[in-house]
C-alpha cells in the first residue's frame, strides 16, 4: 500500500498575556517536504526575549510514541476489514 508524507498543522497550546497577546504557542505541522512531522514551541514570556525551539520526529517515531504511552480508547472493537476496504 503507497504512503503520503504528512500535511497540515494543528495549534496544540497558545497561552496569551493580560493584554490578549501570544505569549507562548506550541503547534503541530509537517515539515516542508512531508516526510517529518515538527513541533514548534515559540515562548515570549521574558520581555525582550524571542525563543522559537523546533522538535523534529517521523510520523512513524510520532504512531509509536503515542502506542506506547498512550491508551485505546472504549468503544467497538477493531475490525480490520473495515480499514482495508473502502466502500
């Protein structure tokens, strides 16, 4: 089965000041060649200091790392059929 690389961006965190300014954001979105996925942290807390720190993972690290630590929601059962053939 082919794969695409990953597309899109998602804000996960934006914390804003008294005045209603971005004073942190950490976003979610794929590299420009869609083979990585980054997270993007830009912290303006301290006055005068810009800090802009980018994480970089594949979306394979990323499904892994979330298998792991993450936990499967209730609900149906998986049906293997049902991802493998559309309708």
């Amino acid at each position: 089965m082919p794969a695409r690389g990953a597309s899109g961006a998602m804000t996960l965190i934006t914390e804003y000041d008294v005045v209603g300014s971005p004073m942190r954001v950490l976003r979610l979105e794929s590299a420009t060649d869609g083979r990585a996925v980054l997270l993007l942290e830009v912290d303006e807390r301290r006055p005068g200091i810009h800090r802009e720190v980018r994480y970089e993972i594949t979306p394979s690290e990323l499904i892994a790392a979330i298998r792991a630590n993450g936990a499967a929601l209730p609900g149906k059962p998986y049906n293997d059929r049902f991802i493998s053939e559309p309708r």
